[in-house]
C-alpha cells in the first residue's frame, strides 16, 4: 500500500504540469494583448495631442493642417445634420456598397483564373504575357476612362474597385495553385481522382491561405478604387466628401472623411481576420517573437 500511495503523487503532478503551462502561456499572450492595445492608444493620443498644439501654438498653419478638434466637430456635424449631399450614413453605405461589389468580382475573377492558370500550364503560357502588361498599367488612370463609359453612377466605381482588387488576388492564387506539394496530387491520382476533383479537393484547399492573405490588402485596394471614382466624379459617397471639402478649402472636412474611411478600413480588416482565424483553426499558432 504505501508504495502504491507513492507512485500516485508524481503521476498527479506530471498531469498537473501542461495545464498550468497553458494556462500561463494564456495569461501571457493577455498581457501582452493589453500593453500593445495600452500602447497603441498612447500613440494615438501623443499624434493628436502633438498635432493640436501645434496648430494651436502656430507651429503649423490650421487652415492647410487642420486640427484634431475641428476634424472632430466636422464629423459630428455629419453625423448630426447630415451633409450636403444626404445623411453621413447613406455616403458611408454607398461607397461601401461600390468597395464590396468591386471586391467580391475582383476576387472570384482573381481566384478563378489564378487557380485555373495555375492548373493548365499551357493556359498560363499563352495569358502570360498579356497578364503582365495589364498589371504594368496605372489602373488608377483607367478611373476616368470608366467615368466616361459608366457615367456618374456606382458601375464605374465598381469597375475601378475590380481593376486593383484582381491582380494581387490573382497573382496569390495562381502561386497557391503552383505551391501545391506535387506528393499531394499524386496520392489523388493515385487513388482515382480526376482532374477536377484534384482541382476541388486538393489544388483550392491547399491555395486557400494563400487566397485569404490576398483578401487583407485587396479590400484596401477596392476602398481606394470606389474613393477615386467618386473624388473624379460621383453623385453620393465620401469621395465626394473629400472633393466637396477640398472644394470650399475645408481641410477639417478632407481630414474628417479620412478619418471614416480608416474606420470603415479598420472594420472590414477585422472582420477579414476574424473569419480567417475561424476558418484556419486547425493550423498551429505561429511562435511569437520576443
């Protein structure tokens, strides 16, 4: 008996120990998670805390720089009474509207062709060239050649926010397509699978990763299609905000629809991350660096 009472407590304590390291692996990345929030927030505060007493002091010029407080006071006044173009919301929803629907056919255009370029290497060879071309193009300057065809409505920032969405998404997924582990297509074929169920099961899976990394920086560039079509020309949105603002010399009101675009920016990156965290929970935490 007492040997059996003793070869118990080492085992108990044995169990105890991977969880009390998770545990404070836990509280560790929480701290941590705090300080860098804590941190960021300090930054935020000294830019703006530094920006406003230098238009204060005279150190720059209000009228061209703006001020933390007006931009401020410009943002409530939208949200209060409206702009002269309609409510603060109904821009936001509209230049978002033209951000979403450029973003999405840009990347089912993006991830389509990438995989199916990818996949069919005499496909890849004989697009090559013209691909390239296309993506050596300014496509910012194509913003009027689609005011012209389009018009004033939102089809001509869509087109704008589906130029610069496709080609990284593109570009992402025909390296994803290409990236695949050769072994991994072999085994498929090797147990009967044809080529579009390789294509399915194996080739977009496995490119997956490499797709949502496209997604961060193409909804940026699909915000940055929509603005542009709306500061050349637009009926609605905040692009037009910022052209309006410009306009009347109101540099408050060109900061102040900056601002609402970094938060609508900022919203969408979270969303993004959130849904990629969610589909990619199977994949191990990468080691934090110190």
């Amino acid at each position: 008996m007492p040997s059996d009472t003793t070869n118990a407590v080492p085992l108990a304590k044995t169990d105890d120990a991977p969880s009390a390291r998770t545990a404070e692996r836990a509280r560790a990345a929480r701290r941590r998670r705090g300080l860098v929030l804590l941190c960021r927030a300090a930054v935020l505060v000294c830019v703006l805390g530094v920006w406003e007493w230098f238009s204060r002091a005279g150190v720059i010029d209000p009228f061209n720089f703006s001020m933390p407080s007006k931009i401020w006071d410009q943002i409530q006044q939208w949200a209060l009474h409206g702009t002269p173009q309609g409510s603060l919301l109904e821009q936001v929803w509209y230049t978002l509207y033209e951000a979403l629907l450029g973003w999405v056919l840009g990347v089912v255009a993006g991830v389509v062709l990438g995989i199916a370029l990818g996949r069919v290497r005499f496909l890849a060879d004989v697009m090559g060239p013209y691909i390239k071309v296309l993506n050596a193009l300014p496509r910012i300057v194509l913003a009027p050649i689609f005011l012209i065809w389009f018009g004033l409505g939102p089809a001509s920032k869509v087109a704008s926010a589906v130029v610069l969405v496709f080609f990284p998404v593109f570009f992402n997924a025909f390296q994803g397509a290409r990236e695949v582990d050769r072994h991994l297509i072999d085994n498929a074929r090797i147990l009967g699978a044809r080529d579009r169920q390789v294509t399915f099961q194996v080739v977009i899976p496995a490119a997956t990763s490499w797709i949502f990394t496209s997604l961060h920086v193409s909804f940026g560039f699909a915000l940055i299609g929509a603005i542009v079509g709306e500061y050349i020309g637009a009926t609605k949105g905040i692009g037009l905000l910022v052209s309006a603002s410009q306009g009347t010399f109101n540099s408050a009101g060109v900061y102040a629809a900056m601002v609402i675009l970094a938060v609508v920016a900022l919203l969408a990156e979270g969303l993004l991350t959130f849904l990629e965290n969610r589909l990619f929970r199977w994949k191990p935490a990468a080691t934090e660096a110190r």
